[in-house]
C-alpha cells in the first residue's frame, strides 16, 4: 500500500516542496511505494517555483485512509488531513510546535527548531550521503526562501544560512534574483480574490481553550490591503461564523521592509493589544513592527496571553 506524504491545509512552498523532497529522500532510503500529495491547490508563489523548474504539483487529496502516511510541515491534527485520526502515521519532519497530536503506533519523528522544514530534509539527505537532483534543491531552496523571507525573517537560523546557498548552487540560480522574483510573485494581490487572501495560508490553533484562526498574506504595499479592507473582514467575518473560530486574525506583511498589520473579527481583540503591547487604530489596524513570522512571532505571544 501506498504511504502518502503531505505538508498542512492551504499549502505553502515550504509545505509542499518538503513533501516533494521527503518522498525522494524515502525512495532513496528504499521506501519506493510512496506519493508526495497536497490537501489543497498550490498559491502563486509556488506555481512560480514549480513552473520555473518544471515540476508537477503532487495531486490533491481530501481523505488518506486507507494508507498509511507521513507528514510534513506541520503536526497538528486540525492542520491536517480531514480523516487523519484513521490512517497511521509513519513519520513527521517538522519545525514547528508540537500540539494536538498523538498517535497509536510508534513512528519517527524528526523535528528541529530550525527556519524550514526543507532544512531538515536537506540534513537527512546529507546524513546519507544522498544526491539531491538539481530540480528538487531548486524546489527545496524555494522552500526555505518562502519560510524565511530571503534569509530575512527572524525564523532563520545558521542552518539556512549554509543550506540554502548549497542548494543554489546545485539548482544553478542566482539566489537573490530567483529569491526576490518567487516572493514578489505571491504578493500580487488583484489577482487574488478576497477569500484567497483570508484563507490561502490560514492555520487554525488552539489556545486557552478557544479556537483561533491565524492568516497571513504577503504584500509589497500594505495600501493593497486597506483599500480592500472591509470586503476582507466580511469575508473573515463569514468564514468564522461558517466554522466555529472564536477569533480570526490576519496579518498583511510587507516582505520589503518587514513589517505587517493585524485585522481581526470575533472575540481576542484585547488579547491580541495585550500580546503585542499596541492598539488598534480608529481604522481597525493594528500595527506591528518587524513582524513578519507567524511561527516565531504571532502565536508564541498570543498562546502567552490566551493560557498564561
């Protein structure tokens, strides 16, 4: 039976290409009866990375049982796929927190407090001494590019640092230009509808009991955002009462000059001023400074306020 290998809900580039990665990296270890999948459409900054190195997006999957699977760039169950409590799970590579997640069986587990999960991929092929083919290190450069903003977002450690120029070089990009051209290719926002925009990179978590909706988009300019202000917080507004979030919040981010806003509807607005140590303006925004990682920056301090 197949085991299928899939990154979370609304993929990003880092979700996707380490699903890609991880499935060479198992066909290399001998594991040849696996599949790379998504749980959802690839955004444009990774359409422009799998079109710039002429790859297939993996095909989307809705349910995994009855195979057994592996994940990626997430562990959390409500992050997962729709019938994850059914399937068993092989083995996690991951850089994130570890939360709502059990299993039955034993499995493997790789996760490292690192800027990507392609990072941690690139480690396991070293450690074997395996050869990552020029298409899939561009696709993993693209990865951790996506994750750390270019090396810029304050998730980036030393290990991207070295990774990611070895990766260039082996993909044959220059990495500044590719880098900057992949990034501005998903912040192109009339192109993208104002669903898209609230939901195209939203994770839910649990804190304090409640559940919390956290999206984020990349931009150039942030007036892109204020002039479609009130179209988006209906349609966050619709999308919380469709699924029972307590609060949902949005962060625009400027991937120029590092620096976002929150929106947010339902309940969490004190906490979200408390976490943040700001206010919202008369226009609904609040600002933040230098925030740029969800991971690293948004859910640490709001988990702080939510449970502490």
């Amino acid at each position: 039976m197949t085991t299928l290998i899939f990154g979370h809900q609304n993929p990003d580039t880092d979700a996707l290409t380490s699903a890609l990665s991880f499935a060479e990296y198992q066909r290399q270890l001998g594991n040849t009866d696996v599949e790379a999948v998504a749980l959802g459409e690839p955004n444009d900054e990774t359409k422009f990375a799998l079109n710039y190195f002429k790859a297939q997006a993996p095909r989307v999957i809705e349910k995994a049982a009855p195979n057994d699977v592996m994940l990626v760039d997430h562990n959390e169950f409500p992050q997962s796929v729709s019938d994850i409590e059914d399937v068993r799970i092989r083995a996690v590579v991951d850089h994130h927190r570890i939360a709502n997640f059990h299993t039955t069986y034993p499995l493997y587990y790789r996760g490292e407090p690192v800027g990507s999960t392609n990072s941690i991929i690139f480690e396991l092929f070293e450690e074997n001494e395996f050869t990552i083919p020029a298409q899939l290190a561009g696709l993993m450069a693209s990865g951790i590019i996506s994750d750390t903003l270019l090396l810029k977002s304050p998730t980036t450690t030393d290990l991207e640092r070295r990774v990611l120029p070895e990766l260039a070089k082996i993909a044959g990009i220059d990495l500044e230009e590719y880098g900057l051209a992949m990034l501005k290719a998903g912040t192109n926002l009339a192109a993208k509808s104002d669903l898209t925009i609230v939901e195209g990179d939203a994770k839910s978590f649990t804190m304090g009991g409640k559940t919390i909706r956290i999206g984020q988009v990349n931009v150039v300019d942030l007036n892109e955002v204020y002039a479609r202000q009130a179209a988006i917080e209906q349609t966050m507004t619709d999308e919380l009462s469709k699924n029972g979030y307590d609060s949902f919040l949005l962060i625009a981010t400027n991937i120029l000059d590092s620096d976002s806003t929150g929106f947010v509807v339902g309940s969490g607005k004190e906490e979200l001023e408390k976490a943040f140590n700001g206010k919202f303006d008369e226009n609904g925004r609040l600002a933040l400074p230098g925030v740029v990682s969800r991971k690293k920056q948004v859910v640490p301090p709001l988990q702080a306020v939510y449970e502490g």
